[in-house]
C-alpha cells in the first residue's frame, strides 16, 4: 500500500486506466467543479468510482487518491517525493507574496522548517499564553454584551477577529483589538486574498497576465497592504529587539527573526516575510473555520455540550484565571475538538504535484503528475467507524479508530507546524464562552464552503447567562 519511488510501470496501470468522471472536450471535468464546492464533489465521485480514480482538469490529469494508508505514504515522501502543484507558487509569485513554509519545497523548506518549529514550540507558546488569554476575556466580553441585549452574534466573522487578534499579538507582539475596536481592515484584507488566490488556482486560463479586471486590482491592493502590514511588524519587532538582544523572544516573530541571525541558518529576510505572512493568512481561516464548526456541531448535539459545559465549568470556571494548565486538562473538549474537525477538517484534501515517478497502489505516477489527496473519505466511512457521520466525542477517549484514518493537520514531515496553538485557541474560546453563557442555537445553513480552509456559510449564534446549577 505504499508508494514506490522507483517504479517498474510495466505491471501497473495507468491514469488514464483507472474510471472516473466523463468530461467535456479541452475543458475535462472542470464546469462541475465549482471552487467553493470542488471537495464535496470529489469525495462523491470516491464513492462512486473507488478509492483510485482519474478526473481532468483542462488538459491536466489529475490522480485522485481516497485511501487513508496511500494518502499517508504519499504525506510521508513529502518533500522529496511530492511538493505542492506548480501553479500554487506561480499564483502566489504573481501576486507579491514571497514563499514561507507553506510554499516552500526542498531544502528551503528544511531551512525554515527549523525557524518555524522553534517559534510554534509548546515552551514558546506556554511563554505567549497571558496574551492568548486576553484576547478570550474580550471575546467573552462582546458576547456577554449581546447575551444581555438578547443579540444575536455573527459568529463566523467575530470567532475571525478573535484568530486576527491573536496572531497578531501572539505571533507579532502588536495591539490590533478587532474584538473591541472593530476595525477589521486586516481581516478583511486577508478575506480578499484568499478568495483572489482560491479563484485563480481553479481558472483554466490566466487572463490575469493579459487583462485585470476589478477583482484582480481589488487582490493586488489587499496584497500590498498586508505586506506593508508585515513590514512593519517586522520593522517593530527588530527595533524591540534591538532595546533588549539579551532577552528571550517576547512573541513568535521576534524568535523566528532571533533564529534566522544566527550564523549559518541560511534563512533570508525575504524567508521571515514569508513565514509572517503565511502565519496571518493561515492562522486566520484556520482556526476561526474550526471553532464555527465545534459550535454549530455541539448545538446540535446536546449531551455533548452539556458534558463540555461541566468541564468548564469545574475546570476553568474564570476567564480571568484562566492558565494553560486548565486549558490542557480539559480532556472532554478536547476530544468535541479532534472529533469537530474529523467530521469537518480545515483541508478536506491536499493538492500536490509528482517530483518524480512513483507508484501510487498499482498505479504508474510520472513524474510531474497531479496527485489530489483526499483526506475526509475514509474517516466517515463507516467501514472504518461505527456511526461515521455522528459526532461522538468519546471516540477521542478511546481506543478508536478515528485517531488513525482522521487528518486535520496533515500528516508525515509536513504535520501542521500550528496544531498545538489551534487547539489552544480552541479551548481558550470555547471555555471563554462556556464558563459564563450557555448555547441556545446556532442558526443558518453551515453549508460547506471550500476556500483557503472548509468554513461553514455565515451563522449566527445567539447566547444566555449562564443558568444556575
């Protein structure tokens, strides 16, 4: 079930072999994959045609891989043996952006792979923690307000200036308080290049290099103001730094800058301008994407919230007391957390791209082939577990087997560097919300809505103080 670097193709098939979709002339299968639905899809042609099969996007093959064992062998090769598609760094360079450690392949990934870790290190993080629980005393605050008001609360949009906030003041050292303020120009600005991003990767034509239209001047703007953003948080941070180089890093941008000083670590100032960025957009979506889908599933399943509402409450019952104690000690919520994310993870695929053949199962891969790993197949199959599509948290307290076929930050060399601060930002927020307020629904269609992460479509959340017990 492993792939094979060396392949002899003789005895194997071939793409083109395997079934798939039929298609239309030049365009292949691409008018019936919508951007915003294209994983849905995807995964409903891997009922339907297998584990293996082929569809084709304009003149590109593409190999769709369903199995959670080859997904995993395919993950474990990366960087050597698969990198991501070509067209996502050629977007990427269009536009400005300069390649952190979600781009970057081969050795330069190897080089700010050290930089980064050192940054997302659980002892950094512990060190960041009073800042992260800040930012959840205001997110506790706004919906206090609107409980008291009988408001209801846009829960996408505020559970996205919570992730704003923190990684700009976690990761950047820097004051941003959209929670409070409202002014959500950086939030808004990172919407407009992932929405720019995600359309461009899915045109089969770049008309962009010939003709601009508003969205593409919209994105290019959004583009520069970020990096303006960025050069500043850098520009502040060295300038800290400068004050006091003796003391340890105060956030997670100044250690990625105190690492790439030291001598020989081959990192560039264009490498932390990368890093940066990629922490702003990614951090964003990522997070905020999960905790509106852990809310959405937990109002509907109401043991499950009532379970994670007592932990809460017995373990962290203050916000203002909150440490990072507490947050690890709640086992429950952290088990609604995998077992949100099993259900909806942030990546329900992984495009990548052959760096050389391979085999694939008993498929023939060339070199420069399209390889779409699917990652949410197998852990909804109910050949892998019982009641698949149910939210049962309790599957995290046990031996079970959705530890083994679930993904939501990846797997093999390129694990999500952020899961640990995720989850952390996960438990901050919902403990922020739990320990005060009770859920009364969360209302809208949580349609999927595939952009940079999986996100539901808007919701909204309506709350009460908390009911005496």
């Amino acid at each position: 079930m492993n792939t094979i670097t060396d392949p002899v193709a003789t005895a194997l098939r071939q793409v083109s072999d395997l079934p798939g979709p039929s298609g239309l002339p030049l365009l292949g299968n691409l008018l019936q994959l919508r951007p915003a639905q294209i994983h849905g899809v995807i995964e409903a042609w891997a009922g339907k045609y297998g584990k293996l099969f082929h569809i084709r996007l304009a003149g590109t093959p593409i190999l769709v891989v369903a199995d959670t064992a080859l997904v995993q062998a395919i993950l474990r090769e990366r960087p050597n043996g698969y990198k991501r598609p070509d067209i996502t760094a050629q977007i990427s360079a269009e536009v400005g952006g300069q390649p952190g450690l979600f781009l970057a392949e081969g050795a330069a990934w190897r080089r700010q792979r050290t930089m980064v870790m050192q940054a997302f290190a659980p002892a950094a993080i512990r060190a960041y923690f009073p800042l992260l629980a800040t930012v959840g005393q205001r997110l506790q605050k706004r919906w206090l307000a609107a409980a008291q008001a009988n408001q209801p609360i846009a829960l996408n949009a505020d559970l996205k200036r919570y992730s704003v906030d923190i990684i700009a003041g976690l990761a950047f050292g820097e004051e941003v308080n959209t929670i409070e303020h409202g002014d959500d120009a950086i939030q808004q600005q990172i919407e407009t290049i992932m929405t720019g991003v995600g359309r461009r990767s899915f045109t089969p034509f770049p008309y962009w290099r010939y003709i601009r239209l508003p969205a593409d001047r919209k994105l290019e703007r959004a583009v520069a103001e970020v990096r303006e953003s960025v050069r500043g948080f850098i520009a502040r941070a060295r300038q800290r730094i400068g004050t006091a180089p003796d003391q340890p890093p105060q956030n997670m941008l100044e250690a990625m800058l105190m690492a790439s000083d030291k001598e020989g670590s081959g990192i560039t100032h264009n490498d932390v301008i990368g890093n940066v960025t990629t922490m702003l957009l990614a951090g964003e979506d990522t997070t905020s994407s999960a905790l509106s889908w852990l809310i959405w599933l937990l109002s509907h399943n109401q043991e499950a919230l009532r379970k994670v509402s007592a932990e809460v409450r017995e373990k962290s019952p203050h916000a203002h007391r909150f440490t990072i104690e507490q947050m690890d000690s709640l086992d429950y919520l952290d088990a609604c957390a995998q077992e949100a994310m099993r259900l909806k993870p942030p990546a329900p695929f992984i495009p990548l791209q052959a760096n050389k053949p391979a085999t694939i199962g008993d498929v023939h891969v060339p070199q420069d082939t399209h390889v779409f790993c699917v990652l949410r197949h197998d852990s909804v199959s109910e050949q892998h577990l019982h009641n698949a599509r149910q939210f049962n948290p309790e599957r995290w307290l046990q031996q079970s087997a959705a530890k083994q076929v679930a993904m939501p930050f990846g797997s093999g060399p390129r694990l999500c560097p952020g899961r640990y601060l995720s989850l952390l930002e996960i438990k901050v927020a919902i403990a922020s919300l739990l320990s005060v307020m009770d859920i009364v629904s969360v209302d809208g269609a949580a349609k999927e809505q595939l952009g940079f992460v999986m996100a539901p479509s808007p919701l909204q959340l309506r709350v009460r103080l908390k009911t005496p017990h």
